[in-house]
C-alpha cells in the first residue's frame, strides 16, 4: 500500500465525517488539532470526534505522552464510530500492517472502503489495490476501479492503477486505450514515475505490442 501506519498520522484539519449531524467549523477543528496531550481528553471524553482522532494520533506517535497503540486505537474506534474518515483510514493501516493489532486483511478493506465513502482519497486508493490483488477479499476488478476512480483527482497513482485496468481486457472489465492514455498523462502531470514510462508505452506502440509491454511493467501493484 501506499502509506505506512507512521506516515498517516501528521494529518492536517481535514477530518471529514460520512454523516454530520451538526455543523462544526474549521476553526473548531483546527483547535483540536493544536491542543496539547493533556487538554485533548476533556474533549474526547465527552464526544468530540476530531479530539478523539487527534488523541489517538499523539498516542500513536509518542508525542507529549508514552506512545501507546492500544489507546491510539481506542480513540480512533471512538471517532471512526462517527464516521471520522481519517480515523477509519489509520484502523484500516493497524490492521492492515499489523501495527497495533493482529493482521486482518478482511477488517482492513473494511475500514478503507467506510474512509473512502467518508472522503479519503488514500483509503480509496488503499481499497482499490486490495480489491485488484483479492487482498482481505476476492478479485473484484469493477470494484477496484471504482475505489480508483474516486481516488484519482487527488492520488496520482490512483489514476496510473486505473489506467492499468482499461489496458487488460477482461470479462468483466473492457479495454478502453484512450482512458488509459488519458489517466497515464493525468498521473504522469501528478508526479507518478510509473505513469511516464506506461503513457510512453500507450502512445508509441500498437494495443498488441503496447499490452505486452505494460503486462511487463505491471510488476506489481
């Protein structure tokens, strides 16, 4: 996957919910997010979903207090129960990399594909490569590109992966070249290295050629 658990939880304020039951402003969530170890759990105990993520990133990281990823997982639990999409995103990484908890591939698509409906783009990237590979699930290549589709505005390699899936013609899933030499330059432009190695591909070599070639680039996921 693209992110390891330790590199998802310097987040910014953008927090989002599935669900808003009430109006909360930025300026509220960005106070969550400056206030210190101690000032953050009169918040969290009585609800605040955004000081329940931003505890539980403090206990993941070690910062102002012990680092301790059982009570990282118990605040981002009481915030994903909210919908909080990044602390879905950090429960899909703990069971995902088995940081935190045992390796649960079935409960770590689970919570990537409830961030990705909430908005993260990452989970949505994370949930389509598993859908792809038949991570925690069977191969759902439709599914995947759906997960890939919502990523791609914000996730280069969400567009490059999508492109990949319009060049392997399969039975549930058609070509499509032209998408694909679309989504190869929307994620070359993004910055992913892969995506101009496979745009170069699509554009100087007929489909038979230019699929075998991309089968070889298509080393991994």
């Amino acid at each position: 996957l693209t992110t390891l658990l330790t590199g998802c939880l310097s987040l910014n304020n953008s927090a989002t919910k599935s669900e808003a039951p009430k109006q909360v402003s930025p300026e509220h969530i960005e106070k969550m997010r400056t206030l210190s170890a101690t000032e953050l759990p009169q918040y969290a105990d009585h609800g605040d979903m955004y000081a329940q993520y931003y505890l539980g990133n403090k206990y993941a990281q070690g910062a102002e207090v012990p680092q301790d990823m059982a009570k990282a997982k118990h605040y981002w639990e009481k915030a994903a129960e909210q919908g909080n999409a990044n602390a879905l995103y950090n429960l899909g990484m703990i069971y995902y990399s088995g940081q935190g908890a045992a390796k649960n591939p079935e409960l770590a698509l689970n919570y990537f594909q409830k961030s990705a409906q909430a908005g993260n783009s990452r989970a949505a990237l994370n949930a389509g490569t598993m859908l792809e590979a038949g991570q925690g699930t069977i191969v759902n290549i439709p599914a995947a590109a759906q997960y890939y589709q919502l990523a791609a505005p914000t996730q280069p390699h969400a567009a490059y992966r999508l492109g990949m899936l319009y060049t392997q013609n399969s039975a549930d899933f058609s070509a499509d070249y032209e998408k694909a030499r679309n989504l190869f330059q929307q994620a070359a432009v993004q910055g992913d290295r892969i995506a101009h190695s496979a745009l170069n591909i699509v554009q100087n070599y007929p489909p038979a050629e230019a699929s075998d070639l991309l089968r070889r680039l298509n080393t991994s996921i």
